[in-house]
C-alpha cells in the first residue's frame, strides 16, 4: 500500500507542474490548500470561468488526480483510493473515506462485484445494472463527487464522463442512551443522539403517521450544518413553516459552525432574558409537540431538537407530566411554580423584610433573627449577596470540574457556607436557610435557559429591594411582566394561553386527557383554524 | 388613524376594570364613603349606573366605522370645537391621573417607605409606565389581563378573611345613608367615580370589533360596580360609619385587622404590594391612554414621542397639592362634582348633534344625491 501511496504522490507532484487543467476548484478548496503553482493557475481561470460546472476531465487518471486534489489528498488521510481491475480488463478507481464507509458492505457488495464485470463499460449507466448497491446516483461533477465522498459514498471512476456514487456511509455516533438532563420516573427512557437520521428515523418510529414531513435543509455555514424542520402536514400552520424557513434564511451564509446556535440565531428576541425557543432530547416530547401543532427543528450534531412556539408555561412543563395522572402532575406544576417564585424572590423578600417591613415578621423571630445578626459587620444586603455569589461559584465549580470530584465540591461548598461563614461571622444562619432554599428552587426549575434568567433576575430584584424594599420589588416584577407580555414566539403571544387567554387551551394547571378535544387556538394550527375538534390531541 | 395593534374585549375589560376598581384600595374611596355614609354602596350602584346611561347614547356610534372619543367630536362638534373639548378632556384626564398617582404614592410610602421622599416613589412609578407605554398597547393589555385576576383574588382573598372575624352586620344600619334625595344627588354628582368609563372609547380602534367592545363596555362597568358594592358592604361591616369616614387608608386599615396567631401579623404589605403591582399597571394604562389622545390631538401616528412629556407632566401636577386631603379634595370637588357637568354630558352632546346630523342628511338625501347613500360626513 505505501508503495502505491508514494507513486501516487509522485503522479500528484508531477501533475502540479504540467498538467493543463481545464476545470476549477470549488472556492471552498482554494481557500483550505495551500496556494501552490497549481492553485494559482486554477484560481486564474476560475476568475474567468464559471464556477461548479465542469465536466469530468477525459483521462482517467485526470479524473483521479482531480478529486484527491479536491479532497486534499494524500494529506487527508482518511481518503482512499483504490484501484480495481475487472474481469474484462477495464480498470476502475474507488475513492472513499475510510472512516465514515462500511468497509465489510464496500467488499461484499461493490469491490467482489466489480471484480466480476466481465463486459467493457463505456458508461456509468451500464456499470451500475452491473452492482447490487442501492441508491446509486451518477454525476458529472467533480464537486458533487467530492461532497459525496466527504458525505459517506464511494465515487467509482471508470474513466467514462460520468461517475458512479455508491451509498455506504457509517458513520460513527453513540449508542442510544438515556434522556440525561431531562429523565422521568414514567415514559419513555430514550433520547435524541447527535446523528440526525437516527433522530429522525427515532421520530418517524414514535409517530407512525404519514403526514409527518421532514423538510430537510443545508445550512451554508462551513459544516454544511443539516437542519431539518419536523411538522405534521395537516396540522401545522403553513405560515409558521415559511417563517420558520425565511429564519433559516437569514442564518445561511453564517461564517462558523452554527449547530450549537442555530436557536439564537432565529427567535424572536435573542436579547431577551427568557428563551422562546424551546428544546429537548426526548422524542416522546417532540412528538407530543408535533402532535398538537408546534414545529421541531433537527439539527446535525445537536442531540436537543428545537420547539416552536414555546410559550412561557409550556416551557415550565416536563416530559412527565403527562404520564402522571393529573392531579399529581398539577401537584408537581404547583411545587414548581412554588420553586420558581422562591428562586426569584426568596432573598429580596428577606432583604425588604429585614430592611423595611420588620413588623411583618413575628416578634419572636425577629429577635431570634437580630440576635443572630449582631456580630455580623455586613448590612443584609452585603450578606445574601456574598453567599448567593459564593453560591453560584460553588455551582459552576461544580459543573466544569470532573464527575469523579464534582462531589468533593459540594461538600467543601456545604462546608464553606453552612458552617464556616456562620462560625466566622460573615453570615447569619438565617442567611445560610435563604439562599440553600432559594438554589433548591432553581434547581427545581425544568428549563435550564428560565432557570438562568430567574438567576440573573434575582439579583436585580435583591438590588431593588435592598433600596426599595417591597416597593422594588413590585416594580421590578411589574417590569418582568410588562416584558414578558411584550415578547413573541414565532408570533405567538408569549404568555399564552394565560393573556392572551385561551380557555381551551391548557395553561398553568394540567387538565384530565379525557378533555383533551381541541388543537391549541394560539399555535394557530390547520385544525384549529378550521375548528375541527373532532380528533384530539394533547398539548402539554 | 392612529392603530398599534389589537386587544380582545377581555383586555379591554380587564384594563377597564383595573382603572375603575383600583381607586377603591386608595384614599380616593373616601370620597364615596363621606358622602354616601352608611350607604356608600348604594351611592356606588347609582353613580356606576348614572355613568354607564351617560356614555350609553354614544355606543352605537362607533359601531360601524371604529372611531376615538376625539375622532368623534371633531366629526360632530367640527374640528376646532372638537379639539377645545378634546384638549379640555385631556387636561381632566391627566389631572385625574395625577391626582390618583398623589393618593397612591402616599400610600406607598405609608406603607413601604416612609422615608422615603416622595418625587422617588413617583419616579420610580412613572418609570415602570414609560417603559410599559414604550412597549405598546397589547403588552400593556395581557399584563393587565394577567393583573386582572391577582386583583380578583386579592380582593376575595381580603374580605373572606375580614368578613369571617369582623363582620358585624348591624353595621348595615341605616341602609339608606343620608336619605334618597341625597344619594341621588350626590350619585349624579360622583358619576365622574366610574369617569374613566370614556376611556375606554378611546381605545375602541384597538378592540377587535364591535361586538366585544359593547360587551367590554358593559361587562367592565358591571364588574366595577359590583365590586365596588361588594368593598363598600362589606367595608362598612368591619367599620362602620363615621368611623369609617375617618379613615384614610380603608384598604389598609382592612388589611391590617388580618393576623392568624401570632407567627403570621401585619401582613398588610403583602396585600399591598399585589395592590401596588396592579396598581402600576393603572398608571401604565393611564400614561400610555394620555399619550395616545395627545398624539390623536396633534394627529400624529407616533405616539411614543409624547410619553415622556406626558410622564413628567403628571410628576409635576402630582407634586402639587399640598398634602392628601387637599388632593382628594381636588379630586371630589373640581373633579368630580364640577366636572361631571362637562365630561358627563359630552357624550349625550355628541349624540345628540350626531342624531340631528344622520336626520338631516336623511331629509337631504332625495333631492341632492338621488342616487347615492346618504352624505358621508367625515374629517
């Protein structure tokens, strides 16, 4: 093999001096190469020339040479190319990347079969009868055999005009694992992979519905990031579609790999603290989702898929809810909108209270709370703030370090807050209650992107009522809620179902499945539009 | 025509109502209770009832084409007349904003801050409006909606818990307060009470149709009446009169009598403070509505440019009165009992003017344009 591989570099020296080259590179490969003789040249003529329309040159060794040089040849090392002659003496040429191919299902059904053909062909048409591979494409275009190669196919050159592009992509991915950040006692244990075929092949399984369409789409950022928009024909609003795809739009031609930020790239307010887009890894969430009207978005290397419209209370719910009976599930919505309040409120209420409103909290309390505070240099708003920092230190330590001392941290931080900052006088135990009650409370909240704003808003509403008292923390409430009311997802209001309000819809309590007879109204889907109530769905 | 969006009936009630019921928890409830006495109530029912008859004759003329208050006197009254009174409203309306910003900047500061300097307490209020004007109409009217029901619940909340240890209902007594001829005449007097009901003819452009705007129109009323019944009834159970008509802060003082042993007491401010949220979003309403009829004045699309002029217009007449009896004074007398006469009587004007107009077009109609409709008469 090394042998053929330093001929090959050889070949390739040799055709950068002399070989007069007809066609052009893609730009793409003119900027990643080194500017080489070659370079030059083809640059000049492709100044002149239009650009992804050339035929493959005659000589076949010209056409081997063209697409390593496309493919960055031999400098990529996971390119191959391999040479075969058949049965009838014609000599073909394989190129393909070791690592993404089924190497065994190359052998068995392309290479033993080439080795057979026993009659001469002239083209790719009469070849491909010849192979028991499906999904053949044949293409002329260097560029398209190029992207094949990188995209999992064999290109067999035959020195015809026209190659053949043989699918045999495997690509490497993680097994199917659980549904790590989003895991329930009931349902489903299943999550979404970084593969987006076997996230939507995963899709089509949990929706055995044929209505449900895929609207596949390649992103022109420099990973040629693959989207696909997940809906369900009868029921989505065509206009949310085109919304969806004129968003997708405006993200093309982005000069970085957008997998991980597609989301920010096309919501409604990406400045806004509260996200209104919402995402999960769970199937059985984006097929409820898709079920009653919403539209998901698959992303290639992305094991979250995007949902939209995610109005505020849809994005308080958890996968769960639903497999629980309704009043347990309202039971645990309850215990998270508790948990909620207390991560936005709980240290600027002790602060107003202690500050400004001491005859609201009980005489004997009250001294108990002075009494502990009396050797504490700091004012109270001094206090919650050095532990809510300390806090939230202890909090990011403990997700960048590694598992296996993750825990060491949250007993040192235990440590450092519940006992040493009391013993040292920093802070009063009372303190210490607040701000462990008000980490329980964030923690509690199921959306990580609404916990992040509550944490950031709480410290806005501790400034507040540190100078205000109640009185900031009305105003700053007042003002959450004037913005919340002011912001849309893809259109929809969102503080829907509650203002605007929707009556059928369901809003912050689960309601019975038996009553589960009409589409959401605010989703504005087909069904609903029409006011068909006939076939139910869930809209959790 | 100035338009910025859409809001449901149910908005447009809830914003209604908000603006009417929230006078109930400030010093200006006092108003009320001083002249109806033990029947504060009864003077309640007849001056929402007197309000809603007034402003009843200019419904159906914005039925068909969706016009403002304004719009539609300088149809009727011709442009410069319509202005005067449109410029005359203006000028009420703010000083009755301001004179209600007075009543419950005190009362902020009684209850959260009374060390705090008043002009901080108003800016701090007027802030939460600007910002809340500047996002438009329809944020203002889901938060209001949203509002809608913490005050429901807050006032049911507050007077299950007063009515079931306080109630005496012997209190009741004399049912009729100072007699019939007085709570009628002081029921006409004190309609402007419920007089921010023509407000809400200047947002009939926004409201989706005619429909739900008649049904805002009289749903609102309706429920800011029966509240305010139901506050007033129950209010007199718990203090009866004259004491009650020596409180200034009734609201309050209800919410203060609240205490379940001895670990939960004075808990007045959390009342309050749902009280204040809702009660920002009246000054927000009042300052984005302010803004609005300015810009509907000037004839202009943007109504953005005239919030702060208005906001800091209001801050100014807040600050005048030289304490809060004088403010509710103001409020009672030049607000109420003179005013009544002018505001009160628009609308019957407009609709008196718009019927002889419709009549004497209707005569017209054969001879001059035989055959076409009536004339149009427009802007």
């Amino acid at each position: 093999m090394a042998w053929f591989k330093k001929a090959f570099d050889w070949i390739v020296q040799l055709s950068e001096k002399d070989l007069p080259y007809r066609f052009s590179l893609s730009p793409e490969a003119q900027a990643t190469d080194a500017p080489t003789t070659l370079d030059k040249t083809l640059s000049k003529q492709s100044s002149t020339q239009p650009q992804h329309n050339h035929a493959l040159p005659k000589d076949p060794m010209d056409q081997v040479k063209y697409i390593a040089k496309l493919l960055h040849h031999p400098r990529n090392s996971d390119i191959l190319i391999e040479e075969r002659t058949a049965a009838s003496g014609q000599l073909f040429h394989l190129i393909y990347s070791q690592i993404i191919t089924d190497l065994i299902g190359i052998q068995r059904y392309l290479l033993e079969p080439l080795s057979k053909v026993s009659t001469w062909c002239d083209t790719a048409q009469e070849l491909a009868t010849m192979i028991s591979c499906s999904g053949i494409m044949i293409s002329e275009e260097p560029d398209v055999l190029a992207d094949g190669v990188v995209e999992g196919k064999v290109v067999v050159l035959l020195g015809a005009s026209t190659a053949l592009l043989c699918p045999f992509a495997n690509y490497q991915s993680r097994n199917v694992g659980q549904a790590i950040n989003e895991t329930v006692v009931r349902g489903p244990q299943e999550g979404f992979t970084e593969n987006i075929s076997y996230n939507m092949s995963i899709l089509r399984r949990t929706i055995g519905c044929r209505d449900l369409v895929f609207d596949s789409r390649t992103l022109q950022d420099v990973a040629e990031t693959k989207v696909s928009i997940a809906f369900m024909a009868h029921l989505a609003n065509p206009r949310l579609i085109k919304e969806i795809h004129r968003r997708l739009d405006h993200c093309d031609h982005v000069p970085i790999i957008i997998s991980g930020i597609i989301s920010q790239f096309i919501e409604d307010h990406p400045k806004s603290l509260f996200p209104t887009i919402s995402y999960t890894e769970r199937p059985d969430v984006v097929a409820r989702c898709i079920s009653s009207g919403q539209v998901a978005i698959l992303v290639s290397n992305q094991n979250q898929v995007l949902i939209m419209p995610a109005p505020f209370i849809f994005q308080l719910s958890t996968a769960e809810d639903l497999y629980l009976r309704s009043t347990s599930a309202n039971f645990l919505r309850a215990i998270r909108f508790i948990a909620f309040s207390i991560a936005l409120l709980a240290p600027s209420i002790y602060v107003g209270l202690i500050n400004f409103q001491q005859e609201m909290i009980p005489s004997d309390l009250l001294l108990a709370m002075k009494a502990a505070r009396l050797n504490i240099p700091f004012p109270t708003l001094v206090e919650v703030l050095l532990l809510e920092v300390s806090f939230e230190l202890i909090r990011e330590a403990s997700i960048r370090v590694p598992q296996v001392i993750g825990s060491t941290i949250g007993i040192v931080g235990a440590l450092i807050i519940g006992q040493a900052a009391v013993e040292a006088n920093l802070v009063s135990p009372i303190v210490v209650i607040i701000v462990s009650v008000t980490g329980l409370g964030s923690f509690a909240i199921p959306n990580q992107e609404i916990a992040f704003a509550v944490r950031i808003l709480r410290f806005v509403f501790l400034l507040s009522s540190s100078l205000f008292g109640f009185l900031g923390i009305a105003v700053v409430f007042s003002m959450t809620v004037l913005h919340l009311a002011s912001i849309y997802t893809v259109g929809v209001p969102y503080l829907t179902p509650l203002s605007p309000y929707r009556k059928n819809e369901e809003g912050f309590l689960r309601r019975s499945v038996l009553t589960y007879e009409s589409f959401p109204l605010s989703f504005r889907t087909q069904k609903s539009q029409a006011g068909d109530s006939t076939s139910g769905s869930a809209n959790s | 025509m100035i338009k910025a969006g859409h809001i449901s009936g149910r908005q447009a009630t809830a914003i209604m109502t908000i603006i009417l019921v929230t006078k109930l928890m400030n010093p200006i409830a006092t108003i009320i209770i001083r002249w109806g006495q033990s029947a504060a109530d009864t003077l309640a029912f007849l001056s929402g009832l007197i309000m809603l008859v007034l402003v009843l004759p200019i419904l159906p003329l914005v039925k068909d084409t969706p016009k403002t208050l304004f719009g539609l006197m300088r149809e009727h009254f011709g442009k410069v007349l319509g202005t005067v009174f449109s410029i005359f409203l203006l000028i009420t309306l703010s000083l009755d904003t301001a004179v209600v910003l007075r009543a419950d900047v005190v009362q902020v500061q009684l209850i959260f801050a009374p060390q705090t300097p008043l002009p901080i307490i108003e800016s701090l209020i007027l802030l939460v409006a600007v910002y809340a004007s500047y996002l438009g109409l329809e944020a203002i009217a889901r938060s209001n909606l949203i509002a809608f029901f913490l005050l429901i619940v807050l006032i049911i909340t507050l007077f299950i818990i007063t009515q079931l240890f306080y109630a005496n209902w012997m209190n009741l007594a004399p049912i009729l307060g100072p007699g019939i001829p007085t709570l009628l005449t002081q029921g006409i007097l004190h309609a402007g009470f419920y007089g921010e009901l023509l407000i809400l003819f200047n947002l009939r452009i926004f409201v989706r149709d005619y429909k739900s705007f008649k049904t805002s129109v009289f749903s609102s009323q309706i429920i800011s009446v029966s509240v305010s019944i139901i506050a007033f009834s129950l209010f007199q159970l718990v203090f009866p009169y004259p004491s009650s008509g020596h409180l200034f802060f009734p609201f309050i003082e209800l919410a203060k009598l609240i205490y379940f042993g001895r670990f939960i007491q004075h808990i007045e401010a959390a009342f309050a403070i749902t009280w204040l949220i809702v009660g920002l979003l009246r000054i927000t309403i009042m300052v984005y509505v302010l803004s609005f009829m300015m810009a509907d004045i000037c004839n202009t699309q943007n109504v953005r440019r005239f919030i702060p002029s208005i906001a800091i217009f209001i801050f100014y007449g807040t600050l005048i009165p030289p304490s809060l009896v004088a403010d509710v004074d103001f409020k009672d007398v030049q607000l109420m009992q003179y005013g009544i006469f002018v505001y009160g009587l628009l609308p019957i004007a407009i609709a008196v003017v718009a019927y002889l107009r419709k009549r004497k077009n209707n005569k017209k109609s054969p001879s001059t344009e035989p055959q076409g409709g009536p004339a149009h008469v427009g802007e």
